[in-house]
C-alpha cells in the first residue's frame, strides 16, 4: 500500500514537472518569435517578415539623412540614430492643443527608458522659423526634459517637411500627395528601429497608444 501511494505521488511529481516545463517552452516560444511588421509606404500596410535576411529586399525604404539644430545648439544628424532606436513626433511651441499632450506623453516614454543611451527622442519643430534654439531651450526648460537624448530639433522648413512626409510618412496616408508648402500638423508618434526603417505608427494623443509603443520599443531592443 505504501509503495503504491509512492509510486502515485512519484508519477504525479512527474507530471507537473513535466506541465511545467512545456509551459516555460512555450513562454519562451512566444517571446522569441513576438515581432513587429515593417512599413515601406504611405498607407502603413504592415508586412510581417519572419527571415530577417529578406528585409532589405523586402524593405528598402529607410529614414533619410538629416541635419538639424536641437535645443542646446547641437547639429543632431542620421548619425546620431544609427544603431539605436528611435521615436520621432511633430509638433511647435506655441501650440496650444495638442502638442502639450504629446510631450507630455513622450516624457513617459523618456521616463520609461531614462538611463537606455541607445534610445532617441526626436521632436521636430513644424514652426521651425518661429522655433529658434533658445525658444527650443525654454520649452525643454517648461516640461523639465534633461534627457541628453531628446532632442527638440528646428532648420529649414523644407527639410524637415520633406523628412517628415517622405521618410517619417507623417501624414499616414497623405504621404507623397501633399504639397510641401501646406502646414504640416500630426499627432502620429513613429517608432523607428536600429537600422532607420519604421516598425510603428501611434496616436501621441492616446496614453493607450503611448502604452503600446512602450510595450513595442521592449520588443525591438530584443531584435538582433
């Protein structure tokens, strides 16, 4: 009789060792193969690729070379991306609407991930002859940012049009369509991984949205 109560608790311990580890298998699984799709083109139709040597075939479009002042009077280029993730915005200082919602909602991915050096912020300016360095500076200085890799970034008002509609495609599905003499003015947060091809567009106005993109940027720093 006792052997057969051992036997039984044996065979039992067994099985939930066994039911554990398929468990952990499968976790494991799930994180290894949770990607995010590729975007090549204005309309943002989402292209999953599980063979990461296809993507530059399959995937060429990439964010342009740039070069702009940020709020400390530092010429912040592609240069400054390679290699790292970004998320870049739009947005002027003088807006009242819903820009403030969109800093503030960048400062909680700035809070996020304060001490990850291989993240950047880029906040371009959509008033850049209205956003000088200093005016740059003051509204770094308004919403307390310290992060050395946020940067609020004004120039020519053609290239960062220009960069913001062709590479960014940060009118969704204006894309190439507008004129770039019309303003430009979006609440889309575009996520931007390690080798400059857009990984993901988010409502900055939504904290349900600015939730997801954090939960995203996880995944990314995982990508090889």
């Amino acid at each position: 009789m006792a052997y057969l109560a051992q036997k039984t608790a044996l065979t039992l311990q067994i099985a939930f060792l066994l039911i554990v580890s398929i468990i952990c298998f499968a976790c494991q699984s799930d994180t290894k193969t949770e990607r995010l799709p590729y975007y090549n083109q204005p309309n943002f139709t989402p292209l999953f690729i599980g063979n990461k040597d296809s993507v530059n075939l399959l995937v060429p479009h990439q964010i342009a070379n740039f070069a702009f002042k940020d709020q400390d009077n530092k010429t912040i280029t592609q240069k400054d991306v390679e290699g790292k993730i970004h998320v870049a915005d739009f947005f002027f200082s003088s807006c009242g609407s819903i820009c403030p919602i969109m800093t503030n909602h960048m400062k909680k991915i700035d809070s996020t991930y304060k001490d990850d050096k291989n993240l950047v912020l880029l906040s371009y300016s959509v008033t850049p002859w209205l956003d000088s360095v200093k005016i740059l500076k003051d509204y770094a200085k308004r919403y307390n940012v310290t992060n050395p890799n946020w940067h609020f970034l004004t120039g020519s008002k053609s290239d960062i049009y220009t960069l913001a509609r062709q590479s960014y495609f940060a009118e969704e599905d204006l894309g190439f369509t507008k004129d770039s003499t019309n303003f430009l003015h979006t609440e889309h947060f575009l996520l931007i991984d390690k080798n400059k091809r857009i990984r993901g567009i988010y409502n900055g106005t939504l904290e349900l949205e600015i939730n997801q993109l954090i939960k995203d940027i996880a995944i990314l720093r995982k990508e090889e």
